[in-house]
C-alpha cells in the first residue's frame, strides 16, 4: 500500500498515513472533519476550492449546510493559531471558497491567475457572475460605452 506524503507547511506538519496534524514535535489536536477539510485543501495548494466540492467530497452522500464548513474552517485556522484578518495557510475567497497557501505555493500571481479564470468560464460562478465581476471592473466611461454599442 502506497503512503501518503506529508505536507509540511511553516512550523506545521500534516501527515496523511497517520491522519495526524504537528506542530513541530507536538500533536495539535484537530477533530477528523476538519482534518478532512485540512487534507484536502492541502492536496490542491494554490487553487481557490469552491464551498460545494469540499461539501461533496468531506461529506460526500450526507446533507449539511454551509455553515458546518464555516465551524470546520474556524477550527483549522484555531488550530494553526491564524486569524482571519491575516491568513498565512487558510485564506477564504469571498463567494468562492477556500485556498491552501502552503510551502512553495506562490500567493499572489497564482491567485489572481485563479480569479481570472473563474471570472472567464467557472461553471459554478454562473455567467451572470462572470459578466458582472468583469463590468464592474471596468471605468464608468467604458462601461457606458460598451453598453450603447
């Protein structure tokens, strides 16, 4: 049987094979949905995860609301002793979902990369989403000026 590869990320460790999160040589206790929401998250660095695929896969066959993820994601960020205001690892996209940001993953370009094309074609975002992203974007003259053509 083939062993997962641990993540490490600054101080922290997160070990697959034992389903286990370190911080150094010190265990850090973590109940096993946020674990789970943890894992995945670190098996996709750098890619904003939408609130609906961790749903379907953590709690793949079961109904929850959002708000179970929102407790999971308070718990990771308690965890790994992060706020909010000032994400290092866990960093929620507003209306998007959620990013891993461990070591090696460059934060910025990558981000704003993922944006663009969520912007562009996520079907998930819904094409309303994406035109009005887009035109808000745009200075009041052009919109007004694409908008009479």
């Amino acid at each position: 049987m083939e062993q997962a590869q641990q993540v490490l990320f600054g101080p922290f460790r997160l070990d697959p094979s034992t389903e286990r999160l370190w911080h150094g040589e010190q265990e850090v206790a973590l109940r096993a949905k946020p674990w789970a929401v943890l894992r995945y998250l670190a098996e996709h660095p750098g890619r904003v995860v939408t609130k609906e695929e961790l749903l379907k896969t953590v709690w793949a066959g079961t109904y929850v609301t959002k708000t179970v993820l929102k407790v999971c994601v308070r718990e990771i960020r308690e965890a790994l002793d992060e706020e909010v205001a000032a994400p290092r690892y866990i960093e929620t996209v507003a209306t998007w979902g959620i990013s891993f940001w461990g070591k090696g993953v460059p934060r910025r370009p990558t981000r704003r990369r993922q944006r663009h094309a969520l912007m562009r074609g996520a079907s998930w975002a819904g094409p309303a989403r994406a035109r009005s992203c887009s035109a808000g974007s745009r200075k009041p003259g052009e919109a007004r000026a694409a908008s009479s053509s």
